[in-house]
C-alpha cells in the first residue's frame, strides 16, 4: 500500500497521474502552511513530512523537525485528548504549491518509542475551503476585523500512530479535516540508518509525567 501510494505520487511528477485543480482561481495568498503539534509531554520528532498538491507536484521534506508542545513543570499539564482550538503548530510555509491533496508524514513518538508514518488525504471540501476569501472576519487577539483565509493546515501527532488534521485561519475557527491511524515502520527510527536509535531524548518532565501517569492512549 505504501509503494503503491509512493509510486502514484512518483507518477505525477512525470505525468502519469496529471491532476488538474477544477478551482478556477489563485491561491489568495503567497503560501500556505504545514504545522505540527503533539499532546502536552508527548514529544514528537518529524523525520519527514512529503506534500502533493492538486497539480500532483511533490513537495519532499516540507517539514522535518520537533512538532509544537507543551511540558507544563509538576506534572500539570493535560494530554488526553486534542485542545478545541489547535494553535498552528510547528512548520514551515510551502511555497510555489497549489492546495494539497495528499501528506505523507513519518515521526518518531518519543514517549514509546515508535516510528510511524500516515498518509493524510485531503478531500475536495477541505481544499475548497482553503480558497475561499473570508471578508471582515473579527480577530479575536487584535480586535480588528480584517481578511483571513484558511491557510493553516495542522497536523497533531499522537502515540499509538493517531494523526489528526485541522485547517484554520489565524482568526478562523478550525474545521476538522480527518483523523488516520498511522502504521509502524518495521525499520525503526530514521529507516535502520541510526540502529534503534531515535532522535532525541525525553525532557525530564515528559519522563517524570510518563512514569506517574502513562500514556493516554484512548483519547485520542
């Protein structure tokens, strides 16, 4: 399946699987981005996060690195369950691309320790909405009204494999897009080149609030 995936993908790079946006319009604005967030104390580390767009062009390594989180000291934070108004997480604006259509991501959960990876479809409503001009929208944090778009895509990342996708603008309300259940990648962290090893080492308070409490793995 994952080949299969790998190598449609490949074909539309070469044209074998031409995608043509229907939407008639630009993009109203000059990027939009990719952002990742994991649960308080559930650190992440992304090994990588491939994007193809509607015109079925792939956009390798859009985003690598440690997802957005939260380690509030003495064990105060809260894990379970994804927050009612995602921030934007940690990522990186993907320029020169048309709406996506398809994001594949493998990460590293620390907390396990397991890698996974997924593949995040993004359904036309989604991508439409990603286009749409919202006019006089009331910014919450400013107190202005000004004009925003939904042009956040975020990606929280959960144990257990659990990838769950937002849209939202900066003073938008999020819209859910979906939630997939990842699958292990059999060769461990970074694909066996690092021999089991994984990127990074749990901070103290994620140790300390693993240890107490375990993993929330039903909540998400």
């Amino acid at each position: 399946m994952v080949k299969a995936l790998l190598g449609c993908a490949l074909a539309m790079v070469l044209g074998g699987c031409s995608h043509v946006n229907d939407y008639g319009v630009e993009l109203p604005y000059d990027a939009w981005r990719l952002g990742f967030l994991a649960p308080n104390y559930m650190e992440v580390w992304i090994e990588t996060a491939n994007v193809v767009d509607v015109k079925g062009r792939v956009f390798g390594r859009a985003m690598s690195g440690i997802a957005a989180i939260q380690t509030p000291p003495n064990l105060k934070g809260n894990p379970r369950g994804w927050p009612k108004r995602p921030g934007s997480g940690a990522g990186k604006d993907v320029w020169r691309a048309d709406v996506p259509r398809l994001i594949y991501v493998r990460w590293q959960s620390l907390v396990e320790p397991q890698t996974y990876e997924a593949f995040v479809d993004i359904p036309e409503a989604t991508r439409k909405a990603m286009v749409e001009v919202k006019q006089n929208t009331y910014c919450r944090g400013t107190k202005e009204r000004i004009t925003d778009h939904r042009e956040l895509l975020v990606i929280g990342l959960a144990p257990g494999g659990i990838a769950k996708t937002w849209i939202r603008g900066i003073c938008l309300d999020p819209i859910e897009v979906s939630r997939v259940q990842g699958r292990v990648v059999e060769k461990g962290p970074d694909l066996g080149r690092t021999n089991g090893r994984y990127a990074l080492e749990l901070e103290p308070e994620s140790r300390a609030y693993i240890d107490k409490f375990g993993i929330p793995y039903d909540s998400w």
